[in-house]
C-alpha cells in the first residue's frame, strides 16, 4: 500500500493543492484543520508522514510538532514543518520543535516531493542488526533501542541514526557536510545547521546519564563521537 501523509493546515485552497500533489505522486493524502482534526486522524489512521503548517489556529505547527516528538504514537512519524517564515531562527525553531525538514512557502510541488521522498528515504534505513556497545551506550539497530549506563533513552528516528553513525565511526572527526551525506543521504535538501539542532538532541538525551561527552565539537572541523576527554 502507498504511503499515508497527513497534511495539517488551516488554508482550504492551500491543503487541496497539498493533497493534489500528494496524491499525484501515488500516495494517499489524509487531511486536518487543525491540532483536534490531526490527532482525530491519527488515532483512526496513523499516518507515515505529516506535512505541518506553523500558523494553525488554537495550537501552532511548533507547538503541535512538539505534542508529536512527546507521544509514543507519533514520536517516530516524519514532519514536514511548512512556512512562510524563511529566517534563520525560525527555521531552527522549526527543527528544535522536532520537525525533520523545513520547507518556505511558495515552494513548487516538485520541491515538495523531492523533499518528501528525501525525508521517506532517510526513515527507512539500512543497519545492520548486530548490537554496538561503546562508552556505556549500547544501541540495537534491530528492535530500535538504546540504553546508556542500562537506563533506555528515548531518541528520535534522526538522532538514532546519527548516534548509531558516531558509534560504528568512533574517533574519527566528520564536518557538518559529511555528517549529512552519511546520515541524511547526498539528495537530501537540508541546511549544515541541521546538524547542530540534531547535536543538541542527542547530547540533551544523553545528559542525564553524564554521557553527553561522548559526543565532542572538533572547533574548525565538526564533530566526533570519542570515549577520551578532549
């Protein structure tokens, strides 16, 4: 069966053309007003993706984003943050809030499902199954799971893939670039301060077990995964 994308937004002119272009591309198009219309359609027909607007009525795209990363339902299902705002700090806001892509109205429909499939593809990764442990992390590619020091710790599909990525290239120092072509895949439309919201993800889920250190800023050169200080 093709893929079900959620498109939550408020403008009926602007989600018809969503869901036309979405359906065009072979997949089935699911449709929300606002933050009850979208966990209506969840909880009857969860969705593989969903295409957020920021501006909803009531509860903002950022903040429904956030609602999203928090529910064990949806903390696992794509978002596509859609916008107006194309300035720095409110893409990265877009990004902190768990979106994992951020595209600015106007934006063609080839655009879009480029970016969709872009974001698909990178959700659907090849790993091997065989566990990894390192530095009191162990992580499961297979059943998707990672607990540091024995305590499970919850990570999002991004940030699961680039830990695994760190754990299997320990002390090796990979720039913003790099880090993209391996984890996010060479088609994939995305900014280099991507990387850094994803940084701080990761890192915020390893505090609380003191191991936020294995993960270290090279100045000048990007970012390693390291059982050694400095």
């Amino acid at each position: 069966m093709s893929a079900k994308i959620l498109i939550v937004e408020d403008e009926p002119a602007i989600q018809e053309l969503l869901a036309f272009n979405v359906m065009q591309a072979g997949f089935q198009a699911l449709r929300a007003e606002d933050a009850d219309s979208a966990w209506e359609q969840i909880r009857s027909n969860t969705p593989d993706m969903i295409l957020l607007d920021w501006m909803l009525p009531n509860t903002s795209g950022v903040v429904l984003a956030k609602q999203f990363r928090s529910d064990a339902r949806t903390r696992d299902i794509p978002i596509i943050m859609l916008t107006a705002r194309g300035e720095e700090r409110d893409k990265v806001l877009g990004l902190e809030s768990g979106a994992d892509d951020y595209i600015t109205k106007p934006f063609s429909p080839r655009e879009l499902m480029a970016r969709i499939r872009a974001v698909m593809r990178r959700h659907a990764p090849q790993m091997p199954d065989e566990t990894i442990a390192l530095g009191g992390l162990e992580l499961s590619p297979g059943s998707h799971r990672v607990t540091a020091r024995g305590t499970p710790i919850e990570l999002g599909p991004t940030e699961f893939r680039l830990l695994h990525f760190f754990m299997t290239h320990a002390e090796r120092v990979y720039s913003r670039t790099q880090l993209l072509d391996q984890v996010w895949g060479t088609q994939v439309f995305v900014e280099e301060r991507t990387v850094d919201v994803h940084i701080r993800r990761l890192r915020a889920a390893l505090e609380p077990q003191g191991l936020e250190g294995l993960i270290q800023t090279v100045r000048g050169s990007g970012y390693r995964f390291s059982t050694s200080e400095g």
